[in-house]
C-alpha cells in the first residue's frame, strides 16, 4: 500500500513567481511539473527547499535564494506579505497537520509575521481546531497539553520558525514531528557528471549510506550498499542492464582506504568511475534514489532526463511510478517521450504556466482527457497546446 503523501497540499503566495492570487493545489505520490521555461517549476520546487530549511535555518535559506527582496513576488507596488501553507502527515500524528508561514521585509530584512501549526481535520466538540501554534500580538504562542506559553523576548528570533526554536517531542510533540518531517526532504537540482566532477572520485567508505546527499556526494558508498542488499541489488543490476546491454555488473571495491565505482562489461572488461559516460552516472544516480528501500518522505528531482536516451524515458516513467509506491515525487521535465509514458496516470501531471505574470498550476484531469487520451499520447497533447503548458 503506498504510503500517505508527505504533503496533501500546498498553496504559494507573493513569493518568487507565485502571485497574491495563487490557489491550493493538492499534491499526489507522483506529480510531474511541465511547462515552459520561466513559467515557475523551479520556483515550485525552491519552494519546497525553503520548507526543508524551515526547522534549520530558515534566514539562510532566503539568503541562498537571492535574499528576501529577490524572493517576494514583484506583481506589486506594496512591499508583500509571502505565505507559504501546507497540509501535510507526519509520522506519529494522529492527524493531518496544517502549516502556515507569513514572512515580508522590514527594514531590508527578512520578518517572520505569522506562523501556525493546526489540526487539519473535524472540529472539536466546541467547534475549535486544536491549535499548537499561532502568532498572538505580534509573537508566537504554543500550545502545550492545554496551557499557553509564549516566547519570551530575549528567545524570540524574528527571522527563525519557532519549528527551528522549539524542538522537544514530550512538550510540542505535533511542532517537533513537523519540523522533522520538513527538515527530510530531499532535493536533487544541480548535478555534475563531467570528467572534471567530484562524483567520479574516490570515495571514503565510512561516509553516510542512509539516503544519497544532495550534493552526490556519497554515491559510491550508496552503490556499495545497495550492490551487497539481496532485494535491491538484483534490481540495481537489472535496470544498468537495461540501460547499457553491455553491463553485467557494478562494483564498488575498497582500496587503501578508498572507494572506487567500477562497471563490469560482458567481455570482462572493468571500467572505472573516470572513463564512464555521462550518461551512466546520471542514471547509476537516478537509481540510487529510485530503488531505495526506505526512502525519504518527499523527494524532487529537477529533469532527471537530461543526458539520457529516449529509449530509456520508459524505464526512468516505469520507476517514478514504482517508486511514489514508498516515497512523494515531485518531478521536473522538458520531455514530451517521458510524460508520453504516464498516458496512462496523466492526473500524475501538473501544468505550470504564467497568467498576467503569475505562476499558475493545473492538474491535469484524467476523466476530462478520457477521449483524448483513447487517440492521442498524452505528450502528443503537451506538444500540439492541448493541455497547455507550451510557449505557442
């Protein structure tokens, strides 16, 4: 059974290319964001990168994607007030839980102005929603087994989330398990797999093998562990195969201390990281994230197609699809052959464009697209407008 998404649904307001007219758009296991460049599917997915930064360190974030006047959405001449609101499932929760952060400039800085934490879910016998955070008077509040406690002044940072404040899973349990679902996700954006890239050097064995660092940085030593596990070994060497009919086998041998990757060929030949194409590595990568076992709760991959043959689209859709089995996907692409695989799941597909200036989602809608689809391939309809998401 798959698993309750990491979050059920979002909504972007005044921030990067999300106007103050942004609607809530639900989110599902997969979701594949197309559309043209500019349109905001980035800008989606940083997003979810300032969500991750939240219970850490949030004011850095902001800094690292331009500072908060780059961030606020320019639609306007007032200085906005950006919301970013989410309904999402951490583990130990009885319920859903509704999150809330209002944040704008004051005084050339970033200014936290509002920031809840509720019960997403029926009302309480008096007609309230069970509350564990909210902003009263200008400064956050918790709520904890019924009693009220605020922030002291000399505690309070108006430029943090009380998520990265407060962190104590006996006091503020649905707080603290929010902040740790938040804090774990990951994002996959930049890669490097050029001659001159780190990823094809060797690589230290006692480096961490849970999940694969954003940076790439431990891949050799996640090949390493899923090469030796008995259920996802036999899966790892299937899809290379698959991908170069050539490889028999991968290997991560261990070295004075060192680790290395090499490919086996059918004809015995062992190539190191060094002399692999491009091409492999990306997908030697994209498999490391797809055929994890237990992965993180949410994961987005910015256009994991670049560099890999058509031919492959097939088996990368194939393991997007298996893989929001056990995590959320959220997914970029500019490939009309990938999303031609999801003809059959096309509510997966999320339409990003900009009306008057302002990002806007659409999912598409399977029923709608019913007698379409009985003719035409769903890239078919991405590339000839009819789903929108095109330039033309």
């Amino acid at each position: 059974m798959a698993k309750k998404p990491a979050i059920q649904s979002i909504r972007i307001q005044n921030l990067f290319s999300f106007g103050e007219e942004s609607e809530r758009i639900d989110l599902r296991p997969l979701n594949v964001l197309i559309g043209p460049n500019g349109s905001g599917k980035s800008n989606f997915v940083e997003t979810i990168g300032l969500l991750k930064a939240i219970p850490k360190d949030f004011a850095d974030a902001v800094v690292r994607s331009g500072g908060i006047s780059d961030c606020l959405w320019r639609g306007t001449d007032e200085t906005p007030v950006a919301q970013i609101e989410v309904v999402v499932n951490p583990r130990r929760t009885k319920s859903p839980i509704r999150y809330s952060l209002e944040f704008t400039k004051k005084a050339r800085k970033l200014a936290i102005v509002d920031e809840t934490v509720t019960t997403e879910g029926p009302a309480g016998p008096r007609g309230n929603v069970p509350t564990f955070l909210r902003y009263e008077n200008g400064a956050p509040v918790l709520y904890s087994n019924g009693s009220k406690q605020s922030f002291p002044d000399d505690e309070q940072d108006p430029q943090q989330s009380v998520l990265s404040q407060r962190q104590d899973p006996t006091r503020y349990p649905e707080v603290t398990y929010l902040g740790r679902l938040l804090g774990s996700f990951r994002l996959y954006l930049d890669w490097e797999f050029g001659h001159a890239s780190s990823v094809r050097e060797l690589y230290r064995p006692e480096a961490k093998n849970d999940y694969l660092e954003e940076d790439i940085s431990n891949l050799g030593i996640m090949l390493n562990r899923f090469d030796s596990d008995p259920h996802v070994g036999p899966e790892l060497r299937r899809n290379l195969t698959a991908f170069y009919e050539d490889a028999v086998d991968i290997h991560t041998p261990i070295d004075s201390g060192k680790l290395d990757i090499h490919l086996e060929e059918k004809n015995q030949v062992s190539m190191l990281a060094t002399r692999l194409s491009d091409g492999t590595l990306r997908w030697l990568f994209l498999l490391t994230i797809l055929l994890h076992p237990a992965p993180p709760p949410l994961v987005c991959i910015e256009e994991p197609e670049l560099g890999l043959h058509p031919d492959i689209m097939r088996p990368l859709a194939d393991l997007m699809i298996e893989a929001s089995e056990r995590m959320q996907l959220i997914v970029t692409t500019h490939s009309d052959t990938l999303v031609d695989h999801l003809t059959e799941i096309p509510d997966s597909v999320v339409v990003c464009e900009k009306e008057e200036g302002a990002t806007r989602l659409k999912r598409l809608d399977k029923q709608r697209l019913s007698s379409w689809l009985k003719r035409y391939r769903l890239g078919e309809l991405w590339r000839t407008g009819e789903i929108g998401g095109t330039r033309w």
